[in-house]
C-alpha cells in the first residue's frame, strides 16, 4: 500500500499543479450555539477485551494514555456484552449449551476496569447483558451480583451503565428480538434495582440503546419506542456510528468527502426522534464510533489518514448538538487510538491536542470558499478554548482538517480576530511514509512520549492571524486565539 501511495504522490506532484484556497471565515461571539459535556471526548473498549488475558492493567504508558485525555467516560461494552456473565462458572454455562456462546468476567478483571477508570480520571460506563431474560422481561439476577459486588468493594460511585449492544443488529443464533418499548421497560427495571441500593448508585448515569442503524427501519423503530418508555429515565440516548466497512476499504476512503454527509444523516435521524418523545431534551451521545467498522482498515486506521474522518466527526458532532462521543477504540483492532504495546498511534495524538486546546462551548461560525464552488474539502469548526495554563478565559480555538490531496487553503479569519495574534498547530505526517505514517509532526516536529510518564510540550507557532491560518494540502490544524476576550468563552 505504501508503494502505492507514494506512486500515487509522484503522480500528483508531476501532472497536478498545486494551487491555493482561500476561505473566509466570520465568527458569532454572540451566542453559545451548544455546550457539549467536559467528557465530550471518550473511548470504549471492546467488551471482547475480557478475552485477551495479556492486557495489561498495570503499563504505565496506558495510564499515562488514558490520563491525557482525562475527564472521559472509559465505556467498555459491544457485541460481546450480550453475551457476557458476571462471576459465573463459564464450564457450566458452556455446557448448558447458550447461544450466542457465554463469556464471563471474573470478579478482579471487573473490580481492574474500574480502578483503571478511576485512576486515571475517568468513569467506567459498562455494558450489562441485555440477552438475559425472565420471560418477556430483563432478568437482573446476574446484574444484582455485579451491583452487590460495586457495594462491597466500595466501586459504586464509580460506575455508569448501559444495557444491551446493537439490539437492532440482534440476529446471532439464539439471540432474541426486542421492540424499543420492552427495551424502554428493561431500562426502567434497571433503573429500578439501582434505586433499592439506598442511595449507593444516585450518581449513576445509565445510557442506552446504543442502535446502530439510526436511520434503518428497525434502529430507528427501537429507538422510537425506547424514547417512548425511558425518554425521562436516563441520562442520554446513545446511538453508534461508522462510515464504511474497515476490510474493504483503502487508505482513499479516508481522504474522501462524500462520507461526511453521513454523519450528519445519523444525528439528523436521532434528534428527530428525540424532537417527537415525552423528553425532546434528552441528551443524545454517540455511544461507540470510529471511521469503519469490522476492526478498521489494517495498516490504515492506526496511521496519520484514519484523523481526518475522526477531526471532522468531533467538529461536526459537536456543531450538531451531540454531547459526548466514544471512539471505538482505546486499544485493540485496527482502529486503536494505541498499538499493542501501549504506545501512541496518530488518533491518539490528534485526540489529546483536541482535549488541551478545545472547550465545551461551541460557537457559529460562517466559511465561505473565495475560490472554489465548494469547499467540501476543507472543513472548519470553532469552539471555546479549554481552560489551561496556557490560555484563560474568553480565548477561541479553531480547528480545520485539509482532505485536498494537491492544494493548500488559508483560512482569513475577519473581524476583529484579525487583528490578534493566533497560536498555530499544525499537524503533519510525522515520516516520510506520508498518509501512511505511524506518526504525527506538530509544527515540523514528531510527537512521541518524552518517557512513559511523560507526554512531550505542545509547541504552538505564534504569528499574527492577519497573514491567515495556511492548511497545507492532508493535513489538519488548531489555532488558538488567546486575546480573544470572547464574554461567552469566560
Ligand atoms: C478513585 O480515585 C480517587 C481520586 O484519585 C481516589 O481518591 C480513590 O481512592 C479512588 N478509588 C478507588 C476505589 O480506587
Ligand atoms: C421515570 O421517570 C418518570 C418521570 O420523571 C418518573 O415518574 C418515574 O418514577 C421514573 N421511573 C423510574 C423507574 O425511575
Ligand atoms: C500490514 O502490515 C504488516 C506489516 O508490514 C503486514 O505483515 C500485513 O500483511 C499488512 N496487512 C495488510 C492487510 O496490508
Ligand atoms: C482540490 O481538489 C481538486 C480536485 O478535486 C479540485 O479541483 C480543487 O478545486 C480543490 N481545491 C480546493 C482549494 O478546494
């Protein structure tokens, strides 16, 4: 794939003459167009994880990883969540002969998942299995354990739920269809068991039900009739998201505009259903997401390329009112924001930037193309700036992905932000491997950990923003606006 790219390059420079864009972009001060939560940024674990016993709670670089994007959610949960057991003897269960086949979590593998949360200053929101059933209802048996045990242990202030994975992609044998209103019941008994623990889990946020096909008759039947029943009963709707298919896609895929609308068409579908039920302010979270699904692209989505398709996705998710989003993975498969040694892939770089330079308040903002029709190619979003030692009060921080393979676009930011200084980040491959790089460049300079305690400084360029922000063809920047004293980023 690499030899390809690179043929794919000499092509480009030899018959393509690079040109340059121009935007103009015009920022609203005047209003918050939406705060998303300070989590806004989470990752999952697959709940597969509880079969690769070489996972290692105790690496240092994990938790140094896992801290440098702290506040999140650490949500572990997927299709394997349905078929899951807490503490229960797995030979017995396998003889009993179950489909889908039963896993179990032992009880110190789970008490592990906490404590990694917690220690690194995130919650864990776990997955029960929603396949468990007395009759026409959820059984809680198995989950009353679990629960006993948080008590026990003094975990449960710690802990948030979900019930159920992809329940419109129930199709495995044995599995069980359920309507969005037996669903909707499910929760609410749940959330009924939480409540008999004397206070123990008042501070326990239960999501749900994480659909996958959104805009698919049975998903969004399901989560029709679950906002129906549960719309005032939990914390937030979840839905998942993904473009393509990660094993019959190339690296071209992730460079390609015409996905992007469909991220808008999965938010659109679920803010319409939350529009029409009992609750129409019902929080809406995308509970699992990566750029494709089935495991990503090997030797693709753990590479420079797989971060425009995750920039756009946090920027446009943010603009559309979608108050957290959980990037399917934290570690494991292709999409990994780490590799197996625990050490940083390009997705992971990107993310903790946007965690350092982005706050929750996103704001309006107007880009027009002085040079192109459509600048479909170019793509901008504006937020406040996260708090820091850094920046205070009132600064914005814009960010901008470039998926023009030959032209670079300046970004003439108009208003009286012209007239300040802005602090660039510019985000490059980190090798010559190009879009196939296992590594980012932050202004020339590669990213790596300093040690395994240590995440490396990240070093702005200063300059005045009159001359305009350049974004150089595949690549992505932030550029921070320290002076500028915006009342509602206070
Ligand atoms: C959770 O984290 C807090 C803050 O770091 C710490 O004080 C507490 O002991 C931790 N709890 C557990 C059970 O590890
Ligand atoms: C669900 O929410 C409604 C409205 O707030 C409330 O009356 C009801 O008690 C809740 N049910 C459960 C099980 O928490
Ligand atoms: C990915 O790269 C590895 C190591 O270079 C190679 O062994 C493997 O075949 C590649 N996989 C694909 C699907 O290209
Ligand atoms: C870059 O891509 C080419 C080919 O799709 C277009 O023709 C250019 O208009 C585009 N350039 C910009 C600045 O958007």
């Amino acid at each position: 794939m690499t030899s390809v790219f690179r043929s794919f390059l000499v092509l480009t420079c030899l018959f393509v003459v690079a040109k340059s864009g121009q935007l103009s972009l015009t920022v609203d001060t005047t209003a918050v167009r939406f705060e998303v939560e300070t989590f806004f940024l989470s990752v999952n674990l697959d709940s597969s994880l509880v079969l690769d016993k070489h996972f290692d709670f105790n690496s240092q670089r994990l938790h140094t990883l896992l801290s440098g994007l702290s506040p999140c959610i650490l949500r572990v949960g997927g299709s394997s969540a349905d078929c899951t057991y807490f503490d229960s003897p797995l030979e017995k269960l396998k003889q009993a002969g179950l489909q889908p086949v039963p896993e179990v979590i032992s009880k110190p593998y789970w008490s592990q998942l906490v404590r990694l949360a917690n220690a690194t200053g995130s919650r864990l929101l776990y997955d029960l299995n929603l396949q468990l059933r007395d009759g026409v209802q959820w059984s809680p048996l198995n989950t009353v354990k679990l629960l006993q045990f948080a008590v026990d242990e003094g975990l449960a202030g710690l802990i948030d739920f979900e019930l159920g994975n992809e329940p419109d992609a129930y199709s495995k044998q044995g599995q069980i269809r359920l309507t969005g209103e037996q669903i909707g019941e499910d929760f609410l008994m749940l959330k009924r068991v939480l409540n008999s623990y004397g206070g123990h889990f008042k501070n326990t946020k239960v999501v749900g039900p994480d659909v996958i096909m959104v805009t698919g008759k049975t998903g969004n039947a399901i989560l029709k009739g679950f906002a129906k029943v549960a719309g005032h009963n939990v914390t937030a709707m979840t839905v998942h998201q993904y473009y393509f298919r990660g094993d019959q896609a190339g690296w071209k895929d992730y460079i390609n505009p015409k996905y992007f609308p469909l991220l808008a068409d999965t938010i659109s579908s679920a803010k319409g259903v939350i529009a029409s039920c009992p609750n129409p302010s019902l929080p809406l979270w995308i509970g699992e997401t990566s750029d494709s699904w089935h495991s990503g692209t090997a030797n693709v989505s753990d590479r420079y390329v797989s971060g425009f398709l995750w920039l756009e996705k946090l920027g446009l998710s943010a603009y559309m009112g979608v108050g957290v989003v959980m990037r399917q993975t934290f570690y494991g498969g292709n999409y990994g924001l780490m590799n197996h040694n625990y050490r940083p892939n390009p997705d992971y770089w990107l993310s903790y930037i946007y965690k350092k330079l982005v706050g929750s308040r996103v704001l309006n903002r107007k880009v027009s193309s002085l040079t192109v029709d459509d600048n479909d190619d170019v793509r901008v979003y504006v937020q406040c700036t996260k708090h820091s030692s850094r920046y205070g009060a009132g600064a914005i921080t814009l960010y901008a992905l470039n998926v023009n393979v030959s032209d670079s676009t300046t970004i003439t930011v108009k208003g009286a932000l012209s007239l300040q200084r802005v602090d660039v980040y510019l985000l490059s491959p980190g090798d010559k491997e190009g879009l196939l790089s296992k590594y980012v460049s932050l202004n020339g300079q590669q990213l790596r950990l300093m040690d395994d305690k240590t995440m490396p400084e990240l070093k702005p360029v200063s300059q005045p923003a009159s001359i305009g922000i350049k974004l150089p063809a595949l690549t992505f920047a932030f550029a921070v606006f320290p002076d500028a004293n915006v009342k509602i980023c206070w």
